[in-house]
C-alpha cells in the first residue's frame, strides 16, 4: 500500500503555498485528500495532464460540497469547460475563432490606454485600493472591449462574476444561493447581447460567436449563452485575482517590479511567472476513467484527482532556482492547463495582463502595503479581496 500524506482541502485556511505541502511534496508525489488524490510535483502533474485515462474532473467539485443539483450545477456540468470527447471538440472547434490572436491583437492599444486612465484616477495620491480601483474596473471593462459591450456596464458584469467565482471555493454550499443570483444575472445579460447581435451583426467578438458555424453545424441559444457567461466570468474572475496576486507578489520582490519598469518587453514572461509561483487557480481537477496505476499508486476509476499547480511549479526537481524571476527561462507552467483541455482564452488572459503590469511598474513605483489586506481562501481559486497599497508616484 502506497503510504503518502493527508490534506483537508476542504479546511478554510488550508493553503497550497505552505510549508505543510512543501514538505509533502519531498516525501511523495502524491497526497490523499478528503477529496481524492492530490499530485504536488511537476513531472507527474505534467505526465497526468496528457494521460487519456483522466477527463475533467470539475464538473464533479459541487457535488464533493454538497451541490447536487440546480442551476449551478446544471450550467457547470455542460460548459465547454467539462464537456468530454466529440462534444468537447465540436464547442472548441466553433468558439476557437473568436479567440484567435489575430482577432485579440488590435485590442491591445485600447488595453494599455486603460490601464492608464485607471492609474490617472488614483495616481496623485500616493495610494490606492487596489482590487476595486484598478484590478476589477480593468478585467471587466477589457471583457466589455471584448465582447463589444458598452464598457459603462463593466460593474453590472464584474459584480456577478464576482459572485460567481464564490462557487469554486470551499465555501460554495453556503454561498450557493447568491451564486446561483448571479448566474441567473448573468443569463438575462448574455441572451439580451445575443439577441441584439442576431438584430445588429458587427464587427465584434460577440458577433463572432453568434455567427459561429461550421459545415451547417452551429452554437445553439444555450450554447451561445453558456459560452458568453463562461467567458465573462472567466474574463473578470481569474485576470481580477491574478493581477491582485502579481502586484502582492512584486512587493514581496521589488527588484523585479523595477526590472519590469526599465524593461517592459518582458511583461509576457512577468505574467508566467507570477501564474507559476501565485496563480489564481491553485489546482486543475482530473478525474479516472478506468482503473489504473502510477508510480506503484493505484487510482481506481472515478478518483477525483486534483493537480496541484502551485506545488509543482515550485518543485525543486524541474526548478533548480525557484525564486520568483520574470527574466529566467523557465519550463511551462500550468496555470492555463495542458492538453485537450487546456485554456480556450489563455491568449486574451496573457494578453490582456501583459498590457496592465508594464503600465503598473512604470507609475507605481516602490509599491507597499498600506493597510490589512483580505484574501478569499488560499485554495481552490484564490486571490485577494482588497489590497490597499502605498506608493511613490512616477
């Protein structure tokens, strides 16, 4: 029997930053979980992350919370997120269009002039709330750019997202009923974009999905709207907690923060390597088709097994220097995922933050806290809820 150490994922303050998983992570590659298996070094999240024994496993975290049933769970379930084989590749093959670099790259120029006019607002000062003066405003007015909305709606959308992202924490049972408010929000949001796009086709991301075909084959209304939701909540979510996580990050490292000031070329490999050592999404679910063994463990069909991306893109074994540094070539990390499901929007997310942090660096010189910072739970999706800030204006 395959002896490894124990985590109660479900336990508010467990953290997959801390020195108790670190310390797992020399003693096995694996860990057991009141959720199923947990995997905290790089090659065998790498190697699991491509093994076709393992579908998603997400669909599945409501129901290991108690969440069995109701709109949630429901719109969860079908997304392009945990759908599996010809499904799965008919949605990406339709929605994959719309998410060309070609399509994202004239959106650029209006990304960084956001960025700036956000800082203008606070600049003076010498201080800022950091999540709900920039980081939120910027996720959800880059998803109104996005998806051609008129951008004075970004705090309608930002709000239901917001909400939304509760139902991936450990407290989504108790959250459940104002998420399930504000995907219902979010639906009446998504269905009056696509009816007035079938009224007034233009020349827009929106647009784009509502046209989506192939062969005759097309996105149905439910398709469409999950899709959108999908997008809007992923769009201010994850980019929201990311950048929150990478300016905490920078100053904890304010040589790096200056290095990224003097050369904002490397604002790509800035935004790896904070999704590398604080990423927003701390684990990606799996979950066994069959029954199966590896490295002498052996995983029965059904296991949740949850790929601890933190743990393994810190681990010694593949980073001989794991210290936070956005100038060194690295191997990938896993925050967009790997393989058949790896992230449909990885290239807005990555984008649209390597526009921000550049803009962030140059302006905001010597950041430092300026207050008591909260956070969502360090596990799960993460990342913080305010972040007051000092700093030096440029």
């Amino acid at each position: 029997m395959y002896n490894a150490p124990y985590f109660d994922l479900s336990d508010e303050h467990f953290s997959l930053a801390s020195d108790q998983v670190m310390r797992a992570r020399e003693q096995s590659w694996c860990a057991d979980t009141n959720y199923g298996l947990a995997v905290l070094r790089y090659e065998e999240v790498n190697e699991l992350l491509k093994d076709k024994r393992l579908i998603q496993g997400s669909a599945a975290w409501p129901a290991h919370n108690g969440v069995t049933e109701g709109p949630f769970v429901d719109w969860w379930g079908d997304s392009v997120l945990n759908r599996e084989g010809d499904e799965h590749a008919r949605l990406r093959r339709l929605l994959s269009p719309a998410f060309a670099p070609a399509v994202i790259r004239p959106l650029f120029p209006r990304f960084h002039a956001l960025a700036e006019e956000l800082i203008d607002a606070f600049a003076d000062s010498g201080r800022c709330e950091f999540m709900s003066q920039f980081a939120t405003p910027y996720a959800a007015r880059v998803t109104t750019i996005l998806l051609g909305l008129p951008e004075t709606e970004w705090q309608e959308i930002a709000t239901s997202a917001s909400t939304l992202g509760l139902a991936l924490g450990v407290r989504i049972r108790a959250d459940l009923e104002r998420v399930e408010a504000a995907l219902a929000e979010l639906f009446d949001y998504a269905d009056r974009v696509i009816e007035d796009r079938r009224a007034n086709p233009r020349d827009d991301f929106a647009t784009r999905l509502v046209e989506a075909s192939e062969d005759a084959d097309r996105l149905s209304d439910r398709e469409l709207r999950d899709a959108i939701v999908l997008l809007i909540f992923g769009g201010v979510d994850t980019t929201r907690n990311q950048l929150g996580l990478a300016l905490k990050t920078s100053i904890e490292h304010p040589g790096q923060w200056e290095l990224l000031a003097r050369e904002p070329e490397l604002a790509p490999k800035a935004v790896d390597e904070v999704m590398r050592v604080a990423p927003t999404v701390t684990w990606i679910t799996r979950e066994a088709a069959e029954d199966f063994e590896f490295q002498s463990r052996r995983i029965a069909k059904g296991t949740t097994i949850h790929l601890f991306t933190q743990a393994a893109a810190t681990d010694p074994r593949a980073f001989a220097d794991a210290d936070f540094d956005i100038a060194a070539e690295r191997a990938r990390h896993f925050g967009f995922g790997r393989g058949i499901h790896h992230c449909l929007g990885h290239f807005v997310a990555k984008s649209d933050m390597a526009e921000a942090l550049p803009v962030l660096a140059r302006r905001l010189r010597n950041p430092r806290l300026d207050g008591e910072p909260r956070y969502l739970p360090p596990s799960g999706n993460t990342g913080p809820i305010e972040l007051p800030i000092g700093f030096d204006a440029a």
